[in-house]
C-alpha cells in the first residue's frame, strides 16, 4: 500500500451527496484513526469485515474504554453497528485489513466527525504512540492525555 496514512477507500457510492455512503476501507496496522463520533442522531456506522483483523473500541467522551469488540474475518463477530453520538476509535490487528463501511449520507468533510480534544490530531507528534495504545486498549483504561 503506497497510502502515508496506512490506508485507503474505495468508494462504492457514486458522490457525497448520496443517502448511503459504501465504501472499503483497506487497512494495514499502524494507521492511526482518531478517536471521534459523528455528532448527528441518525449518524450510526455499520462495519463488516471482509478480510484480517480490526478492534473497535467505544468510548465515554473523556475517553475511558467501554468496550472492545474484535471484528474477525474467520469469526465468531464479523460487523458491528455503532449508533449515533457514540465515541469510538479503531485499530488494525492485520495486515491487509479490509472492512465493508455503511453509513447514511450525504457525506460532508466538515461536519462527519466530531474529533476527541484529549489526543493527538493525525500527523501530530504522539500520533504513532497513541495508536500503539489503542491496539491494546482494554476495557477501564484511560486513554486521555
């Protein structure tokens, strides 16, 4: 994967503007994926994976870990949905992880997603530390800074 960013989309939809986002998400471990949720009510993201190993971590909004499911290409949890206002992060366990996202639409860089204020933005220094941390995180840690 040439992607700086250790992943990458692949569109299923044909625009933003679309009522259902569908897109692949191809995912190798290190990408750092922000802790955030999507502040809007009817904002739920479904996850499916395809291929590898991803965990998905849900947050209180200081962030303390909730839970942690892993989502398993071979099983026994494959997908998960995560509602509206819900905090949550993830972190690849695999190489070439590919995960199916569906969401609904339109889709607006602006306001897709509310970013946690107690870790580092993408490209900040600390960014390669903090996913370190979320590969690990356990339900009851704490990962503000």
């Amino acid at each position: 994967m040439e992607s700086p960013r250790l992943r990458t989309n692949a569109n299923l939809h044909t625009a933003p503007a679309d009522p259902i986002q569908r897109f692949l998400n191809v995912m190798q471990p290190g990408t750092y994926v922000r802790p955030h949720q999507h502040d809007h009510p009817e904002k739920w993201e479904l996850t499916v994976i395809l291929s590898g190993r991803l965990a998905i971590l849900v947050l209180d909004p200081a962030g303390k870990v909730c839970e942690r499911i892993e989502l398993d290409a071979t099983g026994p949890v494959r997908g998960l949905e995560i509602p509206p206002r819900t905090w949550h992060s993830s972190a690849v366990l695999a190489t070439d992880t590919v995960i199916l996202e569906v969401k609904p639409g339109p889709y607006d860089s602006v306001s897709d997603k509310d970013f946690a204020t107690w870790c580092p933005a993408e490209g900040e220094t600390g960014c390669i530390a903090f996913e370190q941390i979320l590969r690990k995180a356990q339900p009851g840690d704490r990962l503000g800074r």
